[in-house]
C-alpha cells in the first residue's frame, strides 16, 4: 500500500514570503524594491527595504547599489535612505502622461483654454518639485513658456503650496527640512511658519494661488485632481500675467477650473 505523500510544512505567512520574496528572479526583486520605493512617501534605508521585501539585507545592498549607479535609486541628501532617482522620475513622468486617456485630458485643457482665455496646466507632484504633466497655451503674445516635463518649485507656486497643503504634516516637515525656500521674488514665502499657515489656509478654502511668488507679473490660481480616496494626485491650475489679469478676476474662474478638476480626475479613473 502506498505511503501518503507527505504535505510541506509552509511554516508562518512571514516565512512564507521571505522564501517566495528569495525565489523570485533577480529582476523581479529589482522592480519590486523600485515599486516599494516610489510608493513610500519617505526614503527607505536598506533595513526597511530588506523587511518589506523579506529579501536578505546584502541582496538588498547589491540591487540598491546597481539601481542607484542606473539612476533608479538616489541617496537622500545626509541620510542612509534611498529615494526615486532622476531616471525613475522620467520613467514614470512618461508612463503618466502616455497612459490611459491622454487625448481626452488633453481636449480638456484645451476647452477650459477656450473658456478661461489664458494657459492652463495639469501638473503632479515629483518628490521636492512639481512636474508640468501636460500644458496648453494661451495665444496671447505675452505668456510664460513651459514645456510638458518641466519642474517648478513647491513653496513658490499654485500647484506645488496646494501639494504641501495637501500632505501630512509629518511628510511636509520631512520635505520642507529637505529643500531651500529660495526667495525667487520679494512675495515668495521663505518663512516656515508663515508658509505652514497658508498650507492650513489652502486646505481650509480647497484652492491655492501664486501671487507673484514664483515671476515677478505672473500670478496663478491652482485646484486639487482628487482620486476616489479623496486623495489628491494632480493640480489643474491657470496661469496669466498680472497686466492682463489680476489675482481678484483670475478666483472668478474656480468654478470652470473645478469642473476640469472634476473631469480631470474621471479620465484618471477610467
């Protein structure tokens, strides 16, 4: 009579995982330590990322080292962690703006354009900086030239104070303490506290402006894209000299900016 096959003992979940997470091929170990640090919203040193991989601390060391020389990986400035590098950044700068309904994104700015009368862009946050996702121009003669991939600073504008507004205040002191508050013109805000009170501000109201903050005669009025969480991902903010529109005439366009926003955010989901 035949002997029934023994059953493995699996041992516990944790362990489970660990021997899986070591099985796997190397490249898959790769791009799941790339997933996990693009979605953790502070560096991760190689201890954090050798317990949420349940991959040994010297394999982890090894990926890290190789990504980072690529340009995946970057060191946070003074600290042992690691952070989305300058060529992960472009990567999903390119997966986000090819992906999904672009077209439709596109004809949206293209509409609020056509109501508004001056430029409008959709941007999201990128690490200390804000990315200009997609963009359209105004015909005015006299404009300020973005490209599509262009990077702007968080304290100065519309879009990136609303990013700050939006972010837990653990993760926006770790961000601030990380970048220098430039005075790009004598209205930008360089004064912690003073910066921390307008982020309260934005959150209260639900919109951010720039007010010459980031180039003398440019002012701009910014409104959050939210996902189904209510989380905000991206910004749809319009731009405009203050010789053509002043700060007062441009608020009077949140009502059609928020309505973007709104089909902004349905063409992310779908």
């Amino acid at each position: 009579m035949a002997k029934p096959s023994r059953v493995p003992r699996l041992g516990p979940p944790h362990q489970q995982a660990a021997r899986e997470a070591q099985e796997r091929p190397m490249l898959l170990r790769a791009l799941s330590l790339i997933e996990t640090v693009a979605a953790a919203d502070k560096g991760l040193s190689l201890s954090d990322l050798s317990a949420q991989l349940g991959v040994p601390k010297p394999t982890v060391f090894r990926l890290t080292q190789r990504l980072e020389q690529e340009g995946f990986l970057a060191r946070e400035p003074g600290k042992r962690t690691f952070a989305a590098g300058p060529r992960l950044l472009r990567l999903g700068f390119h997966t986000l703006r090819n992906s999904g309904p672009s077209a439709e994104r596109r004809a949206i700015l293209e509409a609020l354009v056509a109501s508004l009368g001056e430029t409008c862009n959709f941007t999201v946050p990128a690490g200390s900086q804000v990315l200009y996702l997609d963009r359209v121009e105004t015909r005015w003669p006299l404009r300020l030239h973005l490209e599509p991939g262009s990077r702007v600073p968080l304290h100065c504008t519309a879009s990136g104070k609303l990013f700050l507004a939006s972010m837990k205040p653990a993760r926006r002191k770790r961000l601030l303490d990380s970048i220098a508050l430039t005075p790009d013109t004598p209205a930008t805000i360089i004064c912690r506290d003073r910066l921390e009170k307008e982020c309260a501000m934005i959150a209260r109201q639900g919109y951010s402006t720039d007010n010459e903050e980031f180039l003398l005669g440019l002012i701009a009025v910014a409104v959050p894209v939210v996902d189904q969480a209510g989380t905000t991902v991206a910004a749809v903010a319009c731009h405009a000299p203050s010789a053509r529109l002043s700060l007062r005439e441009a608020l009077k366009k949140l009502p059609d900016l928020t309505e973007a926003a709104r089909r902004l955010a349905a063409s992310l989901s779908d």
